[in-house]
C-alpha cells in the first residue's frame, strides 16, 4: 500500500513555489496539505496536518535555520528540504541532522530526491 506523502511549503519564493506546487501535483503520492508564513505558524502546521515534509526557502540553504532544530527534534520522521531563495541549491535535513546537497536544475530533481529520502525511511 502506498503511503500519501504530506508536503508542507514555507517561504518558498514564487516562481519555484508555483513550479515546486505543479511538479508534486502530477505526483501520485504527494499532496501538499498547507502553508505556514513564520516558525510558530510552521511548528503548529506540522502538528495539524501531519506533515511527512516541510519544503522551506531561505537564503543560506547550508545553513540549517534553528527551526529545523525543533521541528527534527518534535517530530523525528520529518524531512526538511531547504531550497535556497538566491541560487539553485537545495539541502536536505533528517532527524540524525545530516546535511546532504541536492543538486539540481528543474523542480522535478528536488521533488525526485524527496520521493528518494522518504522512501528509505520508510
């Protein structure tokens, strides 16, 4: 049985959020379940639409904003796809907080390697 994939998007800039939204869309697994606009909107989110990916946009993909911290830590399955909003570079976290660079050149590769990281986890 497959398992619908809940996408949550914050602040993911508008172009690669429309593209990002049609991309999960034409995928048969994926749903996006909302949006959240700022942290404590984003940890509430989470918890009430029990969402299996958080696709965040910030400027220093590299580097993990501190929500992600809680987020990893309150909900441990959680995988965060941070998408940098100033270049093409896309960085996935995981409970064990690893880092892992995504590369990629149209929004199907990111959403390619979030259908590849939840499904070892799962």
């Amino acid at each position: 049985m497959n398992q619908l994939v809940k996408i949550l998007m914050v602040d993911v800039p508008g172009s690669l959020h429309h593209l990002l939204q049609d991309v999960i869309q034409r995928q048969t697994n994926m749903l996006v379940v909302g949006e959240a606009f700022d942290p404590i909107d984003l940890l509430l989110t989470v918890n009430e639409t029990d969402a299996d990916v958080v696709i965040m946009g910030h400027p220093q993909a590299e580097s993990m904003p501190g929500i992600c911290t809680h987020l990893l830590t309150e909900f441990p399955i959680l995988l965060i796809l941070i998408v940098s909003t100033i270049d093409q570079r896309a960085f996935l976290y995981r409970r064990k907080i690893t880092q892992e660079e995504v590369s990629y050149t149209i929004p199907e590769d990111l959403i390619a390697r979030v259908n590849e990281a939840y499904s070892a986890i799962n």
